[in-house]
C-alpha cells in the first residue's frame, strides 16, 4: 500500500502530524477509489485530535496555502496545487429520531470508522510513522470492493435510520459501480423507506441526479422501486407502472419501457437534462389512458398533457425551474413528431415545422427519439429505424436549404406596420403568421425578397394599402 502514497502532499501531512503528535489517516472515497484504480485529488484526512489545527500547520508548511475553516462542522479545507484536502477530527455520532443531524463528540479512528456508510467508504489508510501506508480495513471493505458489494459497516437498520439518505447512497454507489446491495441492506431499504420524508428534497434530488449520471441508471431506479424509495417521491413514475390487458389486448408497462429508453439514451449522452428528457418522456402516460373499443388502449395528447405537468414535478423535486426546464419541456412536448414522420411520406412541410418548433434542441430530440424506439416486433424495429434515417437525411437537406433552426421570419411586425400605416393590431399578427405558413408550407423561400412581396399581396387581400 505504501506505492499508493508518493505523492508529496502524503509526507507533508504525515510529517506534520509527527511534529504535533497526532495521528492521521487517509479515510473513505479516496481509499475506495485508490483501491478500484482511479485515484482523485480529493482526499478527506481524518485526525485523532484537532483537524483544524493539523490544516491550519499543513498549510504554513506548505507556503501559506489558504484553508476555510468551518467551525461548526469542526472542518477545515485546503487546496495544494490542484489537491483539494479536507481535515476533520475523528468523532463519535450520535442521532435523534427525528433529525439526521448527528450529536457529535471527539472520538477514536474506530469511532470514525464505525460511523461510515458502507465497509468500501469506511476504509483508512496510515499517515503516521510506524504504520505509514497500511490499509486499516476493520469492515473488510477491500473484499467489498471486489467482490462488486454494498454494505453497511453495521446494522443496516441503525446505519439507514440514523441518516436515511444513505439509502439514496446505497443505490447510488450501487447503480454507479454496477454493484450488488447486500440482502439484509437490502431489506433495511424497504423496512426504512419512509424515513426519507425526514430528508430535504434538495439532497434526495442530488443523489438521484447522481443515479441518473450513471452508466446504467436503470439499475437504480429498480432498485428504488423495488425497496418502495421511489414512491417517497416521485409518484408520478411510479404510476406508470404496470400492464392493463382486456379483451386480449393490452400495453406495454411504460415503466420498464422508460427504463429502457433512459439506458438507450445513457449510452450516447452524459448531459443530465437529456435523460430527464428520457424519463419524464411518458410521464403524461397514467393521466391520458383510455380504452377505445375497436382499437384498444390510447395515450391521445400525453406528450401534451406531460409537458404540462413537468413544472409540478421539477417544483416539487427542488429541481431547476429555468432553461433546464423548458429544454426537458419542449423535448417532451415533440416527442412524437419524429416518430410519426416515420409512419408517413416524409414532405419538407412536415419537416420545416419540425426543424421550426425545435430549433438547437433538434438533435437532442431525435437521439431521444430514437432511444425510444422499441419493439419486441425485429421487423418492426427494422422498417422505424430505416425511416427514422429517412428523417434524418431529410432534417440536414431541409435545413442546409432553408436554414429553419432557430429561425425568425424576414419580415418583422414593425415592417408589417410601416409598410400599411397600421398600428399594433390583430391584423399585423395574421400577416406575420400567413408569411410563416407560407414559407413553411414552401409556397415562398424563406428570404426577404419573397417574403416581402408575398406581404404585399396578402395585404392587398386583406384591403390594406401601402402608405
């Protein structure tokens, strides 16, 4: 272990330590991720003693790098060229039923170790001299970490209870690590689920975020539905749950559906608000259902009825309410229209309003589309993703030819006013809306010249006279 620790920033806290006569030790994520090959530069330090004193020397030591100091959480924090280190004293929690703030006391290595989350964070390795470099492991975190396991240094009952968003860790490091939680962890999920609600939603969000950031966010999100997490607080996706069958017809669980077209979509984009994309895309599922006889079960408009429940949803999981938002909004909103150009002869019209009602989100809307293709039918996969292609050429000759990506039409109201001697009025609307259209439709080009000569003739037809 010893090889782990050459970096300079090791020996200057190690050195540090011996001269103030206080034991330190390297704890938790850093070890964890040292051990699985892909050491960071952020490095928590645990003290037997004073952690802000030991910060506070360090940081004179190493030519008066600046440390914060936050006394009321006993921590302090340094940065040494591009390493990040955080000191704390080794301590003792203690929880009230009613809070996961903890009762904090000075306390020993062990009592540091045994307050951990799970043996692949409760890891520690020596600072001090006769043990400089030795991986104290009293959990057996080490066998943890290869043997793809998450579990509670102790009783996972205690462990979750004292502080239930560690259940939100557990399937975290669980869906990040492509790990398997321990069965009598796992029971404690579902046993403590409902300790959630003593939780804030800004920090439950954040680890869900986290799950979503994952390389196969469906391993979480099963795990938080299976153990009753999930229900705590998104309701909405736990309601599209389930496949409802009569007279021999029935739809698919657009639960599972939504995870499988958030892995889809995880496999080609790490942008966060894209796979939220993914999974509010059906949201409006529950809400539109409806048995048609003679055809069967219908979602009519959940694309439209989804749209607008995300400022609900995004409001009451503390998530932003600004541009991420409408982003996710709008690739709800146009979900289906790429998909229904492919059950179609695909004219420019289609596609110029497409390219129109999207702008800059076009490509993020159609890889999303495309995630969203499933079928247990390999014919019918086959001829959408043919077609889909189809769609796709037809996006990029459309718009190098008429350039409709965020496009604002060549004649302006002001134009519209000037030109009929006209003030603000519904009038002016109708002229500018008619111009749109036409160019949509690809009656005229869409460039100043026509459009200002197909001005002319729709007001003639409306009456107006030049001024």
């Amino acid at each position: 272990m010893k090889s782990y620790l050459t970096h300079p920033v090791f020996k200057l806290i190690a050195e540090t330590a011996l001269e103030m006569r206080v034991e330190a030790y390297v704890v938790g994520g850093y070890v964890r991720d040292l051990l699985l090959g892909h050491p960071s530069k952020d490095i928590d330090v645990v003290v037997v003693g004073k952690g802000i004193e030991l910060a506070q020397a360090v940081a004179q030591k190493a030519g008066n790098c600046k440390v914060k100091i936050f006394k009321n959480f006993g921590t302090a924090m340094m940065r040494y060229n591009d390493w990040e280190i955080e000191f704390v004293g080794a301590r003792r929690e203690s929880y009230r039923r009613d809070s996961r703030k903890p009762i904090v006391e000075e306390g020993t290595l062990e009592d540091d170790q045994n307050r951990r989350d799970f043996t692949i964070n409760a890891m520690s390795i020596s600072l001090n001299e006769a043990s400089y470099g030795t991986l104290i492991d009293p959990f057996g975190g080490e066998d943890d970490l290869k043997n793809g396991v998450i579990r509670t240094p102790l009783d996972p009952d205690i462990t979750y209870s004292d502080d239930p968003l560690r259940m939100m860790r557990a399937v975290r490091f669980a869906s990040t690590f492509n790990f398997r939680i321990n069965q009598s962890s796992y029971e404690a999920l579902s046993r403590n689920a409902k300790r959630l609600s003593i939780i804030s939603q800004e920090r439950i969000s954040d680890e869900l975020n986290k799950i979503i950031l994952s390389p196969k966010p469906s391993l979480g999100f099963k795990v938080l539905f299976n153990t009753g997490l999930l229900h705590q607080f998104f309701p909405e996706m736990v309601a599209l749950q389930g496949a409802e069958f009569k007279e021999g017809k029935g739809h698919k669980d657009n639960f599972f559906h939504t995870l499988i077209v958030l892995d889809n979509v995880a496999e080609m984009s790490d942008n966060l608000w894209l796979r939220w994309a993914a999974i509010l895309h059906d949201i409006g599922k529950p809400k539109t259902k409806k048995w048609v006889d003679g055809i069967g079960w219908t979602f009519h408009a959940h694309d439209f009825i989804g749209a607008k429940m995300l400022p609900g949803i995004f409001k009451r999981l503390k998530l932003p309410m600004g541009d991420n938002l409408k982003y996710v909004q709008k690739l709800v909103a146009l979900h289906l229209r790429p998909i229904a150009l492919t059950e179609e002869i695909v004219s420019d019209s289609a596609v110029r309003r497409l390219l129109f009602d999207a702008g800059d989100e076009i490509d993020d809307l159609m890889l999303l589309c495309s995630a969203d293709m499933s079928s247990k039918i390999p014919e019918k996969i086959k001829r959408y993703k043919e077609n889909f292609e189809l769609v796709r050429q037809k996006l990029i000759e459309i718009e190098e030819k008429d350039k409709l990506r965020n496009w604002q039409p060549p004649i302006s109201g002001e134009l519209i006013m000037e030109t009929f001697g006209l003030k603000p009025c519904k009038t002016v609307g109708d002229i500018k809306t008619t111009i749109r259209e036409a160019i949509l439709d690809g009656k005229i080009k869409n460039d100043y010249g026509e459009a200002y000569a197909f001005m002319i003739e729709t007001g003639n037809n409306l009456g107006l006279s030049l001024k």
